[in-house]
C-alpha cells in the first residue's frame, strides 16, 4: 500500500480551493479559469490514485503485481476531454457575452429577485438593505403594459 506525500496533498488541496474560489466570481474568464485549474486537479488526484510507475499491464513481460493499474490513466484521459469540453463551451458563451454586452459580467436576474421578495414570510429576518432596483429588465412582467394584479392571477 502507497501513500500520499503531503507535498501532493496540499497541491491538490491548492488547486481544488482556486478553482472553487474561481467558479465562484461573476466574470465568465473567472469561471473558465477555475474549471480548468479544477479540470487539472481531476488530472492529478486520478494520476496519483494510479500509484507509482510500474509495468505495462502485457501478460509475458512482469509478474501481475508489477502491472500498472489502467483504470485511472483511463478516466484521465477521460476527464482531459470533459475539460476541454467545459472550456469550449466556456469560451464561447463569454465570446457571446462580450458581442452583446460589451463585458462578460452574469448579471442577477431581477425577476428571481422578485420571485424571492414575494416568497419572503411576514416578519423575516431578512430585510432588504439594498432598495429598490431602479433599472427595469424589459422583458419582465412589471416592465410590460399589463397591471402587476394581471401577471400576478396569471401564475
């Protein structure tokens, strides 16, 4: 049995903890950037469930217990791919963000906040420190023509 050396340990730890933080921001690159360090992470934890170097797993040329074990080389490779994967289609929902916003910015979307002020029981904890919103988001009900009653009857 193989144990881990407490260098790889808090490397692991290291890239696990910023890429979370980086998942966390609300810049789409921040994102990117945390699902690739996470993606490497992946790579490492799997690599070093593997063990050591040891010998091609070929009957004929080592005994079997100084075969490598092929099932986390396997699911590197696969999680290289989920990676990619993720980066691509990171890269071009920010491209697309940045052609119609002019930043890459997720902003919070005012009709959950409404949602979630309506669904706040009387006499919450919760109080609403930061006002009113000022700014209308032109497709949301309270933006069009139609009375606040008549949306709220609609649901």
């Amino acid at each position: 049995m193989t144990t881990i050396n407490i260098a790889m340990a808090v490397v692991l730890a290291v890239l696990y903890s910023v890429g979370f933080y980086l998942l966390l921001q609300r810049s789409l690159m921040r994102i990117l950037i945390g699902i690739v360090v996470l993606g490497h992470g992946a790579n490492l934890l799997l690599q070093l469930a593997g063990g050591p170097p040891a010998r091609a797993p070929v009957l004929g040329t080592a005994l079997p217990e100084e075969f490598a074990d092929p099932l986390p080389q396997a699911l590197a490779l696969t999680a290289i791919v989920i990676t990619f994967a993720l980066t691509t289609y990171l890269l071009a929902l920010g491209y697309r963000s940045w052609v119609l916003t002019g930043h890459d910015e997720v902003q919070d979307d005012l009709e959950d906040r409404r949602i979630a002020e309506a669904e706040r029981p009387d006499g919450s904890m919760e109080e609403d420190t930061e006002g009113a919103d000022d700014g209308e988001d032109p497709g949301s009900a309270a933006a069009s023509n139609e009375p606040a009653e008549a949306a709220e009857s609609a649901r």
